[in-house]
C-alpha cells in the first residue's frame, strides 16, 4: 500500500520535513518512491509539488493524518481537518462506557444467591 507521509531530515531542533510517496511498510529513514515536497516548521515555509501529489492519491496512495491536514491547509485537495489525536479520543471513549455499565449495575439489585449446602 502507497503512503504520503512526511520524512524527518536535518539535525536536532533544526529538523525539517520532506513529503514522500513511499510504500506503508518502509521504515521512516527508508528510501521513497519520489520526493513530492518540502515542510520546515521552524520558518513556517512549505513547497509542495502539486500535480504529483494529486497523482499519486489517484493512484491509491493514501496521505497521512498530518500531510492531509496540510494538503487541505494549502488547498490541494478539499474536505476537512482530521483530529490527528484520534486513537486517544478513541481509548477514552470505552472508558466512558464502561463506568456507565459500572453505574447501572450498582443501581439495579443484585440477584440473591443462596449458599451451596
């Protein structure tokens, strides 16, 4: 499966980030299929190459949650913002659930058991 995600470059506290086309089970420092941006946080200065990356999700490369975000910030592609905290939100939610189900067995009465002779 193709990914478009970004590839941490440059020296510590100064790192920038390139935006690859690469396969989802290559490793981060890994060789892309092709270099498609640029993204330094520091100055806030970004350079993507468009028309590649609109051909690559037409082939079935699927961004990630922080490079979709982007492309939607600099108008390549259209939609909304993905919270990129989603699998925290996500673990909360049964938390949630599971002290509802704690607080409805405390309320109902607990059938009587009678002690095995």
């Amino acid at each position: 499966m193709l990914v478009i995600r970004l590839q941490k470059v440059g020296k510590k506290h100064t790192a920038t980030f390139r935006v690859v086309a690469t396969q989802k089970t290559a490793g981060p420092r890994r060789k892309y299929l092709e270099l498609l941006g640029n993204v330094n946080r520091k100055t806030k200065a970004v350079s993507l190459n468009k028309d590649r990356i609109l051909y690559w999700i037409g082939k079935g490369a699927q961004p990630s949650e922080s490079i979709h975000n982007l492309l939607v910030s600099q108008g390549v592609i259209s939609g909304k913002k993905i919270a990129v905290h989603k699998k925290a939100a996500a673990v909360e939610q049964p938390k949630e659930a599971v002290i509802k189900e704690e607080a409805a067995k405390a309320e109902s009465p607990a059938p009587e058991t009678v002690p095995a002779a």
